[in-house]
C-alpha cells in the first residue's frame, strides 16, 4: 500500500513538473514581448522569483521521496502457496526499483527546469540591460541637446536684452522726432519760447532730456519684459507615466475633437511611437485657462505610455487656479470618462499556475461570503 501511494504522487509530481515547463516556456515568450510592451519586463521578474520559489520546493519533496524510498521495506515473501501468488503478482520487489527510477528521472527533469529558468534570468537580465541602454542613450543625447541650448539660449538673452534697450532709444528719439520735426508745434509763436531755451540757447538741455526719455522708455520696456517673463515662469508640468492597453478608435476619437498643434511619430523597431500634443477647448473647466496636453502612445501596440500636461497658473484666474493634484485628477478622470483604458487582463491566459490556483481560491471565497 506505501508503494502503491507513493506510485500514484509520482505521477501527480510528473504532472506538477510538466506545468512548471510549461510555465517556463510561457515565461520565454513573454520575455520576446519586452522591447514594445513596458510591463512585461517587470511581469518576467515576478514569474522568475515564483518559478524558482517552486523549483526549490519540488527539489525538496523529491529530497522528501528519497528518504521515504530508503526507509521503506520490502516485506518478505509469505510462506503459503496464496501468498505467494499474490506476492508475485503485485511485482512488490519490482515496484521499489521503478519507484527509484522514477525518482531519478523526476531529479533529472528538476535539473533541467533549473537550467532553463537560470536561462530565463539571463534573457531577463539582458532585456533590463538594453533598456537600460536605450535609456542611457537617450539621456546621453538630451544632455547634449540641453547644453546646445543653454549655450545658445545665453546668447540670445545677451542680444535680446541689448535689442531692448536699444528700441527703447529709438521708440524715444521717434517720439520726439514728432515734435521737433517741421510739421510739429515747435515752429508756432507760442512755442517759440521753449524752442529759445530748451534748443537754440542752451546747447545740452534738450539732449539730456533726449537721454532722460530714453532711460524712461528703456525702464519701461524692461519692466514689460519682466512681467511677461514672470507670468511665462508660472508654468505647472505635469507627467504621468500609464502604461496601459487603450482602445486606439477612441483615443482617436478624442483627438479628433482637440486643436492639434504638434504631432511627432517615431518609428522603433516594433513599435510606432506618437507625441500628440493640444491644447484644451474650453477654458473654464480649467480655471480660465487652457492647459497643452502632450499624449505619447505606442500606436501599434496600442498602449498609452506618458502624459504630460503644461498648465500656466499665473494666467488663470485666482480664485479658480488649480493646483497639481487637482490638474493629474482631472485629466485622468476625462481619460477614464470615455473608456479609453482597455481593462481586460492580457496575461490571464498565460498566468502561473499557481496564480491561477490563487484566482479560484479567491472567486470560491467570495461565492462562499455571498451566498452566507
């Protein structure tokens, strides 16, 4: 009876051992899914530590079945002519043998299924490299690109501030070029007076309030340009990092209905990358001011990595203004509004099985508390 249970886990440990390949194998094609898919590396990572979780417990009741097979006993033939018969036929000297057997060959398939999931993590750690890469890269490259502008932005802010003061003389020596000009009041009796003083007789008074205006002129101009750089400065970014499945009709629907001003499409391998960025409609849902939206979605995959939102505070109105949680709340609410995310589990198919074992748990428990 010991050899005849012992027979039936056997073979119940077969079936466990061909699940866990299966499993393995799964795992091996989610790993390919990597390079579009933003999840699928963290998804490999968490199959990894759950599969060799369950390698070593297979290992140990394996330990656990050789023991067992040492301890037991072949019970001796029995004396009687029946007994005999009955010995020989249940083959109780035999079935000590296969069992060793079977053990050995279930040790050999553990070995293998270690070796398979030692090549899982290498894949694994591959993938993580390369992305890691791709990211390196790209820092790499907007760093060169942010130094170019600094450069030249410096440059320009040099210019531009010397342009300022330089329109500001000009606008101020136009200005009195109206009046001292032959069609002005200048040349009237009236104002011959102040010709007398200000231009003929003293030689330097009418420059200096040529220079006076355009001190005046040019401290205006700056202060102009101040305020708008200071209201520019009130910027509030925001970015989200989705990564979720989306319905492409419907966010192309939604775009549909946005004034687009800028679209960008980048093309990577097996993924199509779209920047989509607009401007709101309506402005009061916004505080008085209509936010950018910037969209970056995989449009062959259909996912919907990064949002980012430019949302100017200092021009919205003050008792309306929104903060940052407030804006990251709504645009996500009208995200969710219009169905855009497709909620449905791509991976359920392919989960371990002891997730799946975990799901029936759960679903049992919750009939039980429903129906009690």
């Amino acid at each position: 009876l010991q050899f005849i249970t012992l027979d039936i886990f056997l073979q119940n440990y077969f079936a466990r051992i061909w699940i866990l390949n299966d499993d393995l194998s799964t795992t091996n094609k989610l790993i390919d899914s990597a390079d579009f898919d933003p999840g699928a590396l963290g998804r490999v990572l968490d199959r990894i530590c759950k599969l060799s979780k369950e390698i070593i417990q297979l290992d140990e009741i394996l330990g656990y079945l050789l023991e067992a097979l040492q301890i037991m006993e072949i019970p001796p033939e029995p004396p009687e002519q029946a007994g005999r018969s009955l010995y020989e036929r249940l083959e109780i000297s035999g079935m000590r043998n296969q069992l060793i057997r079977r053990t050995t060959d279930i040790k050999k398939n553990i070995d293998a299924s270690q070796r398979y999931l030692d090549v899982l993590r290498e894949r694994a750690k591959v993938a993580a490299d390369g992305k890691m890469v791709q990211l390196s890269e790209t820092v790499e490259q907007n760093t060169r690109q942010m130094c170019d502008l600094q450069v030249s932005n410096l440059d320009t802010v040099h210019a531009l501030h010397i342009m300022h003061i330089i329109f500001a003389g000009v606008i101020a020596f136009d200005v009195l070029d109206r009046i001292t000009g032959d069609w002005t009041v200048l040349d009237t009796t009236w104002m011959t007076d102040f010709v007398n003083t200000l231009i003929r007789e003293n030689m330097l008074v009418w420059f200096s309030i040529s220079l006076f205006a355009w001190i005046i002129s040019a401290v205006l101009v700056r202060k102009l340009f101040t305020l708008l750089q200071w209201r520019n400065r009130g910027m509030t970014k925001i970015k989200v990092c989705i990564n979720r499945r989306i319905f492409l009709g419907k966010l192309r629907a939604l775009l549909k209905n946005k004034v687009k001003a800028h679209e960008e499409r980048r093309c990577d391998g097996g993924k199509d990358i779209m920047k989509v960025t607009y401007d709101e409609i309506d402005p009061k849902e916004w505080g008085g001011i209509r936010p950018t939206v910037t969209l970056e979605y995989d449009e062959r995959n259909m996912f919907l990595l990064n949002l980012t939102l430019n949302y100017n505070r200092r021009l919205a109105k003050k008792n309306v203004v929104l903060n940052a949680a407030e804006l990251k709340e709504k645009i996500i609410c009208d995200l969710e509004s219009i169905g855009l995310y497709d909620n449905r589990d791509d991976y359920a198919p392919i989960a371990l099985a002891v997730e799946k074992r975990n799901t029936i748990a759960r679903t049992m428990q919750e009939n039980e508390s429903a129906t009690s």
